[in-house]
C-alpha cells in the first residue's frame, strides 16, 4: 500500500494534498452517508495516495497534510514504534494479529475519524482523530493491543476492552509512553465510584458475559446500545470494570486462561474447569475485593 522504505530509525515523508474525505462527505447527500467502515476505506485511501507519511520496521503513521509538522510527526512514531515493541515483549506466543506478527501497524490520523478505533476487516489499522493528538490523550497503546490480540475482541466485548487497558498499563508502568483516554483520563482511580455508581449497575451486566456487540440479544443488546446512545455517561464504568475484573481474571488464570475463556461461548464452564470457579463465583469474589461492593 505503501510506497516506501520500511526502516527501523530513519524516517521516511510524504506529502498530501487536499482532503478528498472531507469534500465526499460534504457532496453527499444524508441519505448516502458513510458507515464507519466505509469512511474508514476511504481514508486509507485518501491518506495511503497523499498523506504525509512517516514509518519505522513496526509502524506506519499518515495524517492529513500539514495537520503536524515534521518534529511532531517523528515523535509520535518514535512513541508508537517503542509501545508497539513493548506489547510484542508482553503478549510474547499470544501475538494474534494478520501476518503472524509481521506487518507493520498502520496509524491513520484523519479530521474525519470520530472515536478512535480499530478497522472491523482485521487489518493492522489504527484510526485517531485529530483531537486525541492535539491533547495529549491517543489510546495508542489500547488500540496498539486490540490489533495485537485479536483473540480478546473477536468473540468477546468485555475481554476486548479489559485486556487492552489491562497490558496499556502494564507497559505504561514498565516505563514505556503513557496509557491515558479521553474515556478514562485517571485510568482505575475512580473505579469504587463506577462500581457503586447508577452507570456501574447499569453496565455490570455486561461485564463477564459471552459475545461482541453484533452478537448481543435482549438485555445485553439493549444495555450495550445504551452504553452506545450516550458514552459520556456509562463507557468509563464499563471500560474501568472491564479492566479492573481483567486484571483480577490474569491474576487467577493468567493470560492463556484469560484466552481460553474469551474465546469460548461457554465462559463460565471454562473458567471452572480452569480454576475450580465459574465466571459468576469469581465475578462475586472480584467485586468484593476489587470494587469493595457486596
């Protein structure tokens, strides 16, 4: 896709023109407008054919033309290039991700991308809006990790979100680049208060059940599209709590338990045969000496 070097320190720059997602957006009418998955094969384009670029042997990284200058360009792959060796270290035989590994990371930094985010067609592709950058606030490391494992996400919401802040922390305070969102800006510091909030009780639920979003049924599919309908009020009790039973799961099965347990439809079952305690027994014990909640 790309037309030059891949090389481990010396940086390599495109340049771009005009921004052709936004003017397609603007032509479109509101009955054509672009699903999240189609917006993001168009920026690909877009900034594949005229963003400027700048790579390593890990990462690719393109913005929109003249969104940042040089310097800022080369320290933002420096910090990408260093996280994304740091999760490799970590996840070390549970790499999951297209080319076993060996396909660089793609970073598309874009005014038309909304919430960051992984592409849904299990390419190695990161989309940030401008924003994130501009405060100081890109989940890089989370999204780094959603490409990395794919195995938390693909039949597993909850499993997704937890393990990706629980390794973006872990390699945080391992003294590589900081782990930090717009969602949760003080990570597990106000996890008591999501567990014992109106948010934390609506969410629970959702937190150690099978299933992805697309696959959710009844309740489930009606809590996550309230999570969806208004994310300020109840994604950071959900992403904290995931995280936080995360790290209690790790704790008691360690990662390859944690796997096995993501990718089963039988969770409960699994983690039984694992660790003598179904999903519900250890979700009971995490919420007591995690979330100090009865």
């Amino acid at each position: 896709m790309f037309k030059h070097l891949l090389i481990l320190t010396t940086l390599i720059f495109t340049s771009a023109g005009t921004s052709q997602v936004s003017m397609a957006m603007q032509q479109s009418a509101p009955a054509e407008r672009l699903t999240i998955p189609q917006l993001d094969q168009q920026i690909v384009k877009e900034l594949s054919d005229t963003g400027e670029c700048v790579s390593t042997e890990h990462i690719v990284l393109c913005a929109q033309d003249g969104t940042f200058d040089e310097d800022t360009l080369t320290t933002l792959i420096a910090r990408f290039d260093e996280g994304a060796v740091a999760i490799r270290q970590y996840l070390g035989s549970q790499i999951d991700m297209p080319g076993n590994g060996s396909q660089p990371i793609e970073f598309f930094v874009h005014s038309d991308v909304g919430v960051p985010h992984t592409t849904i067609f299990h390419e190695p592709w990161i989309f940030l809006n401008i924003d994130t950058i501009t405060h100081d606030m890109i989940p890089y490391l989370h999204e780094m990790v959603h490409v990395m494992a794919q195995w938390s996400w693909r039949t597993s919401e909850w499993v997704g979100e937890g393990f990706a802040n629980h390794v973006a922390a872990h390699v945080a305070e391992s003294g590589v680049g900081y782990h930090r969102s717009f969602v949760l800006s003080d990570g597990l510091d106000s996890l008591l208060e999501f567990c014992s909030s109106d948010a934390g009780a609506a969410m629970l639920p959702l937190v150690g059940e099978p299933g992805r979003r697309n696959t959710f049924s009844g309740e489930n599919a009606a809590i996550f599209r309230k999570m969806m309908s208004d994310r300020r009020a109840y994604a950071p009790a959900y992403y904290a709590m995931s995280w936080s039973f995360t790290d209690y799961l790790i704790d008691k099965v360690e990662i390859e338990g944690l796997r096995a347990i993501a990718e089963s439809q039988e969770p409960s079952a699994v983690a039984e045969s694992i660790s003598g305690k179904t999903i519900e027994e250890h979700k009971r014990n995490w919420r007591q000496n995690y979330c100090h909640v009865g």
